[in-house]
C-alpha cells in the first residue's frame, strides 16, 4: 500500500512541475506578455566583440517584442550580469522583479569569427529549458541572433520560430502617375534590404518556392497591359520569362515540391485555374468553365487540394476542390461582400483571406470548410495576406486612407498583436 501511494505521489508530482513550466499558448487572445530579462550579451577582448555583443542582444530583444508574446524587463533594474548568469543565476533575486523568463549571453573570439553562447532559465522551475553555442563570421552575426530568438521563442511557446526568414514583396516609390515598382527580399525584421528587379516595368505578387530559391511573380511590361509570368533565381540573379500559350498568366503560386506553378490564366473569355509543369513547360486546364473567372489559386500544405476565387455565384467567393483536373469546388465564404486572396495556412488548419464589404477591407481567417470565420483587422485598403512560416502571423499588404501610404502589417492569428513592418519607403504584396 505504501509503494502505491509513493508512486501516486510521484506521479502527481511530476504532473504539476510539467504543468509549472513556462509556456505559452499563442491560440489564446486573453494573454499578457511573457516577462524575460534578456541580460546585454557581454564581449571581452576588444571593441568589436564588444559592439557584436550589442548587435546580438539588440536583434534578440527586437525580435521577441515584435511579436507581441514577450515584454522584456528593464535592463537597469538587473541584479546579475551576463557572465554572472551563464555561471549560476541567482532565481530568487531575479524573480523579485516578476520576471517568468531569464537569458544570459556570451560573445567571444574564435579565430577569424565570433562565438555566441546563450542560456534561457525558467524562474518558476529554476532550471536550463535552453543553450545553445554558435560560430559565425562577422556577416552571419544578425543570423545568429534570429536563431538565438528562434529557438527562445520555440523553447517557450512549443511553435517554430520565424525570426531566421527573409520576405520578398513589391517595394513602390513615386507619385500616383509614375509609379514605380520594383521586386525587393529583405530579413524578416527589415535588414539586409536589396533590389531585385529595376523598375523599368510593373511587376506584381512575387511568391517563394518552398526552397527559397526562386521567386514567381507576373511582369507587366513597360506599359503595364502585357502580364506574363517570371521566374528569377535568388542563386544565379537571373530572370526568365514563361511564355507561351493559354493567354495572360497572372496569380501565381508554387506547388508544396516547388516542382510546378499553379496560377490562373485569361483566355477565350474565361479564366480559368492552369497547372504549369517547370521542367517540361507543359499547361494542364484544372477548372473549365467557359464564363466564371476563377484566380488566385494556392494549395493546402499536403498537395491534395486547392482553394481559389472563383465569381460563379455572381460575387467573389472563395471555393475549394481537390487538386486533380475536372474536379468540381465547393464554396466556404458566405459573409456579405467580395473576397480575395486566399492561402492556406503552413499548418493545415486556417485559410487567410482579404474581404470587401461596400468601403471596408479586412483580413480575416477561417477553417477550410468555411466555419469559424474571424476577421484579425479592418481598414481602408486591406489586401493579399501571406503566412509565417509557422502559421502563427499573417503578414498583408495596407493602407490607411486614400493618397495613404502604402505599406505592409502584419497580425498573429488571434489579431491580438499589430506591427507595420520595416521597409524603406511604401511597399505591397508580401510573401514570408
């Protein structure tokens, strides 16, 4: 009898201290921030390493604040060092200042490069969830600190991080009437901005391959009235056309392999959803309709089924159906008003969207039978959603009001948390 209570105890025991440690759950829209001290990562030798110490804690507390989970504690209020940290923290003093979560870091030389070290502490528990070293090259440090931030904010919330992704969108300058767009890929937090394209001819909603490769988007010309798919590679810096038939390809998008394109295509009068074979170029017809226009078409994360715009019932709708030609689709959109732009969710389980009601736009999310539809944000010109790599964010294109600014926000999946995100100037069509 005794052996069984003492097993029981243990049992509960260990219930309650899995139960005591940190986390949070990113689906709730009733949470407070995470308190963590995030102590300045010290550099000993010299100067460089000392201001790369700077650089890394910067980027790291950047990133947690960005997206709402985290509320880092006031540095002038620590009662520890860095280096007093990565030796033995001191829980009891720490906790004084309600801080839940603790971090200490190191930056040293090793050889040619920089070595990172890091430690994430559970003050309710007082122990290690997390270390982690790293060596890079002067270049890689900004890389380095997303990954530190990645792998806290996995630790803590059991979700991949994104801090360690790069976004590629359509950077604008100019007035109204000689507007000028240009593809650009930048970090995820705004640094190590570039130009891909020159800006000579309209370019419109560039999409990632799932490799990170290449990038699709439709080119409009000179003149703006001849849209044809593009291609370019991140690897070589070259850019290719895919011409041919079936008409003005616009709305493109990888498959899941990266292995073909699904995009729509006008034609004959019909626009219907196409199926672009990359190696062999050859275009298969999924959807037939000699009258409907049927756009924007993206695939669920597993291949086997597609979820487009199609106007059949006389207003945009959104509309599902499995992936194989002749297939018929379902509509799940049934609120007042037009929508646009669908894509599913990384994880499976929401499909974002943008919607119009009269003069109000909004980005809202719903299951992919259509129930549980919820709007994350609302606004004078909302429009093309693009989804973190984890499924938690919906980054969209936005503008406040008309002669606005055009920029780029992005929301978590509970429209809890808000951001504009950095870029030089205006901006549109985000993809993550």
């Amino acid at each position: 009898m005794k052996k069984i209570i003492f097993i029981f105890l243990a049992i509960l025991s260990l219930t309650i201290s899995a139960r005591a440690e940190l986390r949070i759950d990113v689906t709730e829209g009733t949470f407070k921030p995470v308190p963590i001290a995030i102590t300045p990562f010290s550099g000993s030798g010299d100067a460089a390493v000392a201001e790369a110490g700077r650089e890394v804690t910067e980027v790291i507390v950047n990133d947690l604040e960005s997206c709402g989970l985290f509320k880092v504690v006031d540095p002038a209020a620590y009662i520890q060092s860095a280096q007093d940290v990565m030796t033995q923290p001191r829980f009891a003093d720490w906790k004084i200042l309600n801080a839940e979560a603790l971090v200490g870091g190191l930056v040293s030389r090793d050889g040619g490069n920089i070595k990172v070290d890091f430690r994430l502490f559970d003050l309710f528990t007082e122990t290690q969830l997390e270390g982690l070293s790293k060596v890079t090259s002067q270049e890689g440090l900004r890389r380095a600190a997303h990954q530190i931030a990645d792998a806290i904010y996995e630790r803590i919330t059991g979700d991949k991080g994104y801090f360690d992704t790069r976004i590629v969108y359509i950077a604008e300058s100019g007035s109204e009437i000689d507007r000028r767009y240009r593809l650009a890929i930048m970090d995820q937090d705004g640094a190590n901005h570039q130009y891909i394209s020159s800006g000579n001819s309209l370019v419109l909603t560039p999409r990632i391959s799932p490799d990170g490769t290449k990038i699709a988007y439709v080119d409009f010309g000179t003149r703006g009235k001849s849209p044809n798919l593009h291609i370019h590679d991140l690897e070589t810096g070259q850019s290719y056309a895919l011409g041919g038939e079936f008409g003005q390809k616009i709305s493109p998008r990888f498959s899941p392999k990266g292995d073909h394109i699904i995009l729509s295509s006008a034609k004959d009068g019909a626009t219907c959803l196409y199926r672009l074979d990359l190696g062999s170029k050859r275009m298969e017809r999924l959807t037939t309709s000699s009258s409907t226009i049927d756009v924007s078409p993206c695939y669920s994360p597993d291949g086997s089924q597609i979820v487009y715009i199609s106007d059949r019932g006389g207003r945009p709708q959104i509309y599902v159906r499995p992936a194989g030609a002749g297939s018929e689709g379902t509509r799940i959109s049934f609120g007042k008003g037009g929508y646009q732009n669908p894509v599913w969710s990384p994880r499976g389980d929401l499909i974002a969207f943008s919607r119009q009601n009269g003069n109000t736009f909004y980005i809202g999310v719903m299951k992919p039978d259509g129930s549980g539809e919820r709007m994350l944000d609302t606004g004078y010109l909302l429009e093309g959603p693009t989804w973190s790599p984890n499924g938690r964010e919906v980054m969209y294109t936005c503008q406040s009001s008309s002669g606005g600014k055009v920029g780029i926000r992005s929301v978590d999946i509970v429209g809890f948390h808000k951001r504009d995100v950095n870029i030089p100037g205006e901006g549109s069509y985000p993809t993550w």
